[in-house]
C-alpha cells in the first residue's frame, strides 16, 4: 500500500478549509519531488556543494544513472507501444480513433516515464472544446487525490492547482459528478458555478511504478551521490598528480620566489648543509587500486538494487536466446509489476470514457478491452514465425499472430489475410475453402437425388 495515500473518512465534504489543509500538505512533499525530478535532469547535490579552496582541484562530475536506469526501463516497458483490442469493430475503430486524436502513444510513454521518477503518475479526461474526448498526462507536483476510507480506497476528490503569470494560486478539484473552479486570491474562494462533466467517476486517474509508490530509482538514489563523489576525487587525484607540489630542501628561497606559493606550488623548507640539497616533487599517497574498487562495487549495487540490467555492457550484447531472457529476469519481474498496475488505471480510463455521452462506447464495452504489452527486447523474426508456426491447430490463428513483433494488430491482419485469400482465389464459381467446398458437394448430391424420378415413373424403353 501507498502510506503517501491522502485518506478521508467516506462522505467528507470538500470545503474551503479542507480544499486549503490538502494544498498545505501537497506543498510539503515539493521537495523529495524536487530531489526526485533533479537526480534525473542530473542536478545532484555534488553541483551545490561547497567549492574547495582555490588552489586545490574541485571537479563536480556527474554520472546520471538516474536517467539511464529510467529511460532504459521505459524503452523495456513501452518501447513498443501498449495495443488495445475489442472484439466490436465499432469500438476497436473508435478505440483506433481515441489513440490518434489524443497521441496516446506518447501520453501512455510519458506517464510511464513519470512514474519512474516519481513513484506515480496522473492522468486527467476532459471533454475539449469539439466536443470531444481529450487525454493528458499530470505529474504529481500538479494535482493530488484524496481517497475514501473505505477497504477499497475509492477516489473522493482530485484537486490540480497551479500558479499563474500574476503569481495567483489557482485550480480545480473534481468529484464523481462535477468539477468546480477555484483561486487563491487574499483567501481560498471559488470561481463560478460547479459543471457537471458525465464521466461517472473522479476524472483524474493515478497510475503507480509499484505497491509502495517508489520511482524505479529512489532506493540507489544515496549510491549514485556516492558514485558521483567517488569519481569526482579521482578526477581531483588526477588534476594533483599533473600539478604536484615541488619539493626544494635545503636552502631558502627569497620572499619574492614563494610569494606565490600556492598557485606556484612549491615547498619549502631551509637548511645550512648545501650537499644535501633536495629538489623533487611532493608524491600523495596513491590510492588509485581503492578507488577503482569502490568505483565499481557502486556501479554493481545501483544495478543490482535497482533491477535494471546494465545493457551497455560489452558481454550484454553477445547474449542470446535463453540466456538474455536469464539476464533480463530481474527487469522484467519489474515490467510485470508495472503491466499491472498500468492495466488497473487504463480500466478506469475507458470505464469513464465508455461512461460519457460523448463516447459511442456502451457501458460494459471497456470488460472486453485487451491490452497487449510487449517488451522491446531484440526481436528474432525466425524463432517467432517458428513459435508461431507451431501452434497451428493448437491455438486460435489471432493468438499466432500475436507471437509475431513485426504485426501491431492481429485483427487487422487476420483482415488482410482474408482480403489477399480473396484476390487470390481460383476464379470459378466453387468457394475456395476446402470444408465449403466439401458441404455444397455433399448438399448438391442430395438436390440431384431428390430430383431424379422414382424407379418407373417416367421413364420410356428403348
């Protein structure tokens, strides 16, 4: 369970004080958020710190696994768009339709996306202004939702607030049955009158990466700070190394030589015997063999505790078959959790959308939506015709296509099947289907024994 969850007892009726309590809270996560979003746009902490003294080397590197492990897990997930099927052409169509005028494709990959950074996600249905349905995605600095008490923990309320060019807070929040308007303006207040928008529920869905609302890379997040610190000391080592203090034993310099000591980086220290003059540079102690081994223990963990398969990797390309299905194991028991809880918020999305007037979709229309996702690995045309061949006479022809990654919609390719059966068929008035074929011989044997005449009725001698 999400503890993050805002819960009020069932039947709370939303008013300016609880409209105002709920921002107040909402505003106080701004900033995990905030460290969130940063991690993946690669403002680390090692950016702010403080700046070493001049005369020593301060190299601020960056290494975003943060990103990486982000984006390689969203290519895995939706690299491959999610494909909606219904058994109803009309709704498939109207399914097709919704996807296009929406970009859907893109919505769902940002969503995804969003909620890998964050743990979770938001996606909010409208009518626009043709009267048609839009789709479009939120992320959690945008709204929130306030869920009953109940064991099912059903949405109340969901509330998106903003600030505008004029610095005023303003928004709104939603029930199951109206939205209403509101701005901060001196006080909470509301603007208008409550709409009614028909689409029989809270009209703002949360989406979520897991159970706990965690982003894919918030438990390595204090390993790639460690990583960052780790390799940015031996950048410094490297700039020390190439710049090293020079020793000079034995004799003093005058003040005009080492008044610039520290940029001309020179030790000094005086001596009456001038045999035993010293002039050399000051070595540090080398701790590279350390450094090279933190370095990549902390590479190893971010990609063990995180779960995502570091595909970069020289070996990672030669593996094939069984053995990349072995090394991806681990990602893909992360997909299957996020295939998951994506259904559970696309059911909500097209039981909403099949609820509105301005959907052509009935009711229950959205039981019957399939949704098909496939994982974006490397793709072995051969292996799957070959899978695909072999369950001819096992499985429905609708379920052989599907083993194929190069067909986007089965029924559509059933459908160009048939057409090119069409084209091609023998041109004669007999059905090219082997099992017609067989019947209408069969039923035109029987026509032509009904219509011969009994024996010696009808029939003259010669």
């Amino acid at each position: 369970m999400d503890l993050s969850m805002f819960i009020e007892p069932t039947g709370t009726e939303m008013t300016i004080g609880l409209l105002r309590e709920y921002i107040n809270k909402h505003k106080e996560r701004f900033p995990h958020y905030r460290e969130l979003l940063d991690a993946y746009t690669g403002k680390y902490p090692i950016l702010q710190a403080e700046p070493k003294p001049k005369w020593k080397p301060d190299n601020r590197l960056v290494v975003n696994y943060a990103k990486y492990i982000t984006d390689t897990m969203n290519g895995f997930f939706i690299g491959i768009p999610i494909k909606t099927t219904h058994p109803d052409k009309t709704v498939a169509n109207y399914l097709d339709y919704l996807d296009q005028y929406n970009n859907q494709d893109d919505n769902n990959a940002e969503l995804s996306k969003t909620c890998s950074i964050f743990g979770k996600g938001y996606e909010m249905l409208f009518t626009d202004e043709s009267g048609e349905i839009g789709i479009t995605y939120l992320n959690p600095m945008d709204c929130f939702i306030i869920y009953d008490d109940s064991i099912l923990h059903r949405p109340m309320y969901a509330v998106r607030w903003f600030i505008d060019s004029d610095n005023v807070l303003r928004g709104s929040w939603s029930d199951s049955h109206y939205i209403q308007y509101f701005k901060q303006d001196g006080g909470y207040q509301w603007e208008g009158e409550p709409q009614e928008h028909y689409f029989g529920d809270v009209p703002i869905i949360e989406y979520v990466e897991n159970g706990e609302g965690q982003g894919i890379f918030e438990n390595v997040l204090s390993l790639i700070n460690a990583l960052n610190k780790a390799i940015s000391e031996k950048a410094n080592d490297v700039d020390y190394y190439a710049d090293a203090y020079l020793k000079i034993l034995g004799t003093k310099l005058d003040d005009a030589t080492l008044n610039r000591l520290r940029d001309n980086r020179i030790i000094n220290f005086a001596g009456d015997d001038t045999s035993k003059l010293i002039v050399d540079f000051l070595q540090k102690p080398d701790s590279d063999g350390t450094q090279e081994n933190l370095i990549n223990r902390l590479e190893k963990l971010i990609f063990q505790i995180s779960m995502v398969a570091n595909i970069s990797e020289e070996s990672f390309g030669t593996a094939s078959g069984i053995a990349l299905k072995y090394r991806l194991q681990s990602m893909n028991n992360l997909r299957k959790i996020k295939e998951r809880k994506f259904t559970s918020g696309m059911n909500r999305r097209y039981k909403m959308i099949a609820h509105c007037p301005a959907s052509p979709m009935k009711e229950d229309d959205w039981l019957d939506i399939d949704y098909q996702f496939t994982a974006n690995i490397p793709a072995n045309l051969l292996e799957e015709s070959e899978i695909a061949g072999n369950l001819a006479g096992i499985t429905s022809q609708k379920t052989q296509l599907k083993v194929l990654s190069c067909v986007d919609n089965a029924d559509d390719e059933l459908e160009e099947i048939n057409k090119e059966k069409d084209k091609t068929g023998y041109d004669t008035d007999y059905p090219t289907d082997r099992a017609r074929v067989g019947e209408e011989i069969e039923l035109l044997g029987t026509e032509t024994a009904a219509a011969e005449p009994a024996a010696g009725e009808g029939r003259s001698e010669t």
